[in-house]
C-alpha cells in the first residue's frame, strides 16, 4: 500500500486534529468541574475515547482483509472488545483498560506496514488520548485503586 501521497497526508493530519477538538473540550469541561445535561462530561469523554478506539480497530479489519492477513482481524476485535469493556467496567476501571487498548493499538501501528509519516501521527495522537484520559482518572483521583476494581469485577 502506498499512501504517501501528499493530499492524503494533509488530509489525515486536519481530519485527526479535528477528532482531537472534542477530547480536548470534554477533559477542559472535566477538570472545571463543568456537566453536560444529563449526561456527566467524564461518561461523554469515556463513550468518544471507545469509539477512537473501535475505529483504530477497524482499521486493521480492513488491513487484514487487503493484505490477505486474517491475524489482523483479531486485533481488530479485542480493539472492539477492550473499548465495550471500557464502558462497561466501573470509571476507573474502565478508563485503564481503555488507555492499554490504546497503548498496545499503538504498538501494533507501529509494526504494521503503514508509512512512517502515519505512525507519526499515530504516536502523537495516542499521547493526546492517553493524556486526556489520564487527566480524567486524575479527577476522579482514583487511579490507583481502579487496578483492584478490574480484578474483582471479574
């Protein structure tokens, strides 16, 4: 596959910086203290955190299935699978598993065979993600107990 085109670039980066703009909304209203009637800020953040997170996902479906790869597809649905755990699971809880489905989709976008440019963007873009999540565990400042919640929710 060859996407390195320059259009295609430009496109991605202003499409991605675009998606960041909600993130970075959501965790400002957050760590304001700030709700969004009726649903609360940090559940809004959560629900558009497990969506990029099934969408990263589906990308490796689609990768799969172009390079002839079927092994993809399982990466593919544990993304799906973390994200739905994601929301699930009690906040904290819920938040970690969230921020590993990111790190360890970050670590296969890195061995996967897209330009160099891409993983770039991926690598920034998954900072932002991990760091807005991580400022939502901090509002709640119960990161460190959520490891035995997700434990004992099994």
């Amino acid at each position: 596959m060859h996407y390195s085109h320059a259009r295609v670039r430009f496109w991605a980066r202003l499409l991605s910086a675009i998606g960041l703009l909600p993130l970075i909304i959501l965790v400002i209203m957050a760590l304001e203290g700030r709700t969004i009637n009726p649903i609360p800020v940090t559940e809004a953040l959560r629900q558009y955190a497990a969506l990029i997170l099934a969408f990263l996902g589906g990308m490796h479906w689609g990768l799969g299935m172009a390079l002839e790869q079927p092994w993809r597809f399982g990466w593919s649905l544990l993304s799906i699978v973390m994200a739905w755990m994601g929301l699930i699971l009690p906040i904290e809880a819920g938040l970690l598993v969230t921020v590993s489905g990111f790190l360890i989709g970050l670590w296969v976008d890195l061995y996967s065979p897209w330009p160099d440019w891409f993983k770039r963007l991926r690598q920034v873009l998954t900072f932002c993600v991990v760091l807005a999540l991580l400022c939502l565990l901090s509002v709640h400042g119960q990161a460190f107990s959520a490891l035995s919640d997700v434990g004992s929710a099994w």
